[in-house]
C-alpha cells in the first residue's frame, strides 16, 4: 500500500510538470497555442488512467496555481482547466477503467462544453454584450471579405441577377448572419464533439503508446449511431419541416436536428471509411482524400452532407458492417 502510494504521488509530481511545461508552450509559442487545448490535458489523462480521483484532485489544485502562476489570470486559468484538463482527465480515467468508448466520448465531450460555455459566460459577464460584441466583429469580417470579392464580380451580378453588387452583398450577409445566430448552439455543441474526439484519440494513443494502462479503443471505421438516434433525428426533421420558423420552439429544434445530423453525418463518413479501408490501409491517406473531396466538391457539399446522413441514418437500422453494439456494450 505504501509503495503503490509513493508511486502515485511520483506520478503526479511528474504529470504536473509536464502539464506545466505544455502550458509554457502554448502560452509562449504561438504556433504551438493551436495545438494546448488537446495536449495539455494528456499528462493527466495518463494519470487519470492509472489513479483514482484522491490523486487526481490534489494534481488539479497543484495544475490550477502553477497556470495562475503562468498567465497571471485566474480567468484564464480556470478556462485552461476547464478546457483542456478536464477533458484530458476524464477521457484517460474513462478509457483506464476501459468504459464503452460512447460513454467515454459523450462524457469528454461533455467536459468540453462545460469549458465552452463557461468562456462564453465570462465573455458576457465581464465584458458585457460580449457574445453580441463577438457576432458584430464576426460580421464586419464577413462583410469586408464579401465586398472585395462581389465588386469583382459586379458586371457580371449586375447581368444575370439584375440586382446590384451592394444589394446581393447585403442579401448574402443577412442571410449568413441568420443562419450563425440561429445555428450558434449547435456550433458550440459540435465544436465540442469534435474537441473531444480529438482528446481522446491524443490521450488514448500517448497512453497505448507508452503502455501506461490497456485501454480499449473504437476506430473511426467502426463508429455507428444507434437506432434510437436516428428515429428521434427523422423525428424531429419532421416537425421542424411543419413549425413555424418564428418560434422558440422551432429554433431549439433546428439546433437539435443540426447536431444529431452532424453525429449521423459523421456515422455515414465512417461506413465509407470502412469500406475504403479495405483498399487503402494507411489512415492518413484516407484522410487526405477526404480532405481533397470536401475542398474539390465544394460545390457539392451540401449532396454529399445529405447521402452521408441518409447513410448513417440507415446504417444505424441495417447495420452494413454487421457490428452491433460495438463501442456502446459494457
């Protein structure tokens, strides 16, 4: 008991200084801030993978004061912790104890949000009107970018629109800034799925790598929704085609169709990356070609959004790669 005490608190000690050093990093070198908030959370995921909570804390509180310490800012502090440590921790505890990887996904990315919204809350309440502050900022951007590319384009809008430059640019803008207002929860929420996928990939990957506990992880190729989600996303597609756009109601709706046909979306790319597996075995270059499909097809996108969607939804019923439950199964 004694030996296996030290060991933990060696641990710590150590996950704490290399927390501290990845804080220095990212607050200190520019090019390696993009990178913080899903690297810094993996000295304590690797703890948090091999210790229960009674180290776990101690190593927080330890982390917090030396990020005081960094940044001079209790604000930035907690987000740091919130964002990144959190997340970091609850993923390597998760995957240590190897809990089913949608349980462990859905609680990172919990985390995640809850760093989220709690930026987002010190940006209201310190700032004051910061969201609507941040929107108009975000807007004067769109607008500059659209006005040099529509006069480009002015004769020939002019030709086949028979309206002005300035009139389609206002029109374009307008419609944009509609549709960030409304769609802006669900930006938070996928943001935050996508944050903590990313952890937990990072975190799970140092971990195996280093042999630091046996953990159980889920491929990309083998990411299926389950048949609940996609009735309830068809569901609620449903009555948001039937509501009156002007309702509060109707705006939650949206939102929640927008993120469980992002979650299905993702599901319908995972059966094509199964497929494709088969023929390209390298990751990475399944990835590149994604990549270059979505840049080239551009013009496409919203097709090719929809056929994924209409794939994960009949993917979660059919089950093409005959997998179950795997991922969600205790």
């Amino acid at each position: 008991m004694k030996k296996e005490s030290t060991r933990a608190l060696r641990e710590g000690a150590m996950m704490v200084a290399l927390t501290a050093i990845l804080m220095m990093l990212t607050r200190y070198m520019p090019l390696f801030s993009m990178a913080g908030v899903f690297v810094c959370g993996i000295p304590l995921a690797a703890l948090a993978a091999r210790n229960n909570l009674k180290v776990l804390l101690p190593s927080f509180v330890v982390v917090f004061v030396v990020s005081i310490l960094i940044d001079g800012n209790i604000i930035s502090a907690i987000s740091m912790i919130l964002m990144s440590c959190v997340p970091g921790a609850v993923a390597g505890y998760l995957l240590g104890r190897r809990r089913p990887f949608f349980i462990t996904l859905c609680s990172t990315c919990m985390a995640v949000c809850i760093g989220w919204i709690f930026q987002l809350a010190v940006i209201e309440l310190i700032i004051g009107n910061g969201i609507e502050e941040m929107f108009s900022q975000v807007m004067t951007q769109v607008e500059a970018t659209m006005s040099e590319l529509i006069n480009s384009m002015g004769e020939n809008l002019d030709e086949s629109l028979k309206v002005s430059p300035q009139q389609f640019s206002d029109m374009l803008i307008s419609a944009m800034e509609t549709t960030i207002r409304l769609y802006f929860p669900s930006f938070v929420i996928i943001s935050s799925m996508i944050t903590g996928y990313i952890i937990i990939r990072v975190s799970g990957f140092v971990i195996k790598r280093a042999h630091l506990a046996n953990i159980d992880s889920v491929p990309f190729s083998m990411l299926k929704a389950p048949r609940s989600m996609s009735i309830i996303a068809v569901i609620f597609y449903t009555i948001y085609i039937f509501m009156d756009n002007k309702s509060v109601l109707w705006s939650l709706i949206a939102n929640v169709v927008m993120v469980l046909y992002t979650i299905l979306g993702v599901c319908g790319l995972s059966v094509a990356d199964y497929k494709l597996k088969t023929k390209i075995k390298s990751s990475v270059a399944r990835f590149g070609i994604y990549l270059l499909i979505f840049f080239l097809g551009s013009a496409l996108m919203n097709i090719i959004s929809n056929v994924l969607i209409i794939v994960g939804i009949l993917d979660a019923g059919r089950d093409f790669r005959q997998i179950g439950n795997y991922g969600r199964e205790d």
